[in-house]
C-alpha cells in the first residue's frame, strides 16, 4: 500500500515535468509568419501608405509580440506621422525586450529631441556612444537631430518678442 502511494507520487511528479517540446522558443526565434506580415509592412511603408503599413506591423506583432523589429518599424512610422510621443513609448517597449539595440536607442534619442526632451535624448546618445565604440550612423544620425532641434529652440525662443502694450489715457 505505501508503495503504490510513492509509486503514484513519482508518477505524478514526472507527468508534470516539462518535456522538449514545452521548451520556450529563444529570444531571437520570431515565428515566420509575423516576419511575413512585418515585410508587407515595410513594403506599404516604402509605397508611402503609412496607415496600411501600421496594420501590417500591428498584425505582426500579434503573431508574435516579441518581433522588435515590427515594434520599431512601428515607431519609425509614428515619428513620420509626427507623433513623437507615440514613438518614445514604441521604442521603450523595444529596448525593454533588448536593452542594448542600438537603433531602438538611437530612435528614441530622436523622438525625444523631436518632443523637445533634449536632455533626455543627449543621455540616449551618451548611452548610444557607449554601446557603439566605432562609428556608427545611427550615433550620428542622433547628433544631428539633437543640434537641429536644438538650433530651433533657439530660433523659436527669438521670433516671439513680447509686445508693447501702451495704454491710452486713462478717463475720470
């Protein structure tokens, strides 16, 4: 009698032991069909349909959710779109999957400076230096965004004079 409770324990225990095929499928291992849907996105992005290119990288990412790509060519649309914040947001959920993807980086840095944030995008870009010890375009792409969005905080700052009010003569 207490064999088969240890016999039926055992079996229990080994039932419930994850076997090679319940193994998650690594990181870098994105299912084909949302890189399909992410190439179509990309196409319809070149043709310059950015509404159809955002349907394709979404439907890509709900094939499989960890497809950085998609998440970055959608961020890349939302910045075309002029939506910057919407960007910063796509691009951290990419960094979020892999921290040191220097596109998803250098992406952000440019969202940032296209929000304003320049502090904010000159850390990505010291982050981004770290990270890539040659040079690299994305890294340069950033510097340049930064000292445009830079250079137009100026100009902005100068055109809006305050107006001079006079007031007329005041009646008893």
């Amino acid at each position: 009698m207490r064999v088969s409770f240890l016999a039926l324990g055992a079996g229990l225990v080994l039932a419930s032991m994850p076997v090679a095929s319940d193994a998650q499928r690594a990181d870098n291992d994105i299912l084909p069909q949302s890189i399909a849907l992410q190439a179509e996105g990309q196409k319809a992005q070149e043709a310059g349909d950015l509404n159809l290119a955002v349907d394709y990288y979404e439907s890509a990412l709900a094939a499989d959710p960890r497809n950085r790509s998609a998440i970055i060519a959608l961020a890349q649309v939302a910045r075309a779109q002029g939506l910057p914040g919407k960007a910063i947001g796509l691009y951290r959920e990419a960094l979020l999957l892999e921290p040191n993807d220097i596109i998803a980086l250098t992406g952000q840095g440019e969202a940032l400076a296209d929000k304003g944030a320049l502090e904010l995008a000159r850390e990505k870009l010291a982050t981004a230096q770290r990270l890539c010890a040659q040079k690299c375009p994305q890294v340069a792409a950033l510097e340049r965004s930064i000292n445009a969005s830079a250079e137009k905080r100026v100009v902005a700052a100068e055109a809006i004079a305050p107006k001079v009010v006079v007031s007329s003569a005041q009646k008893n």
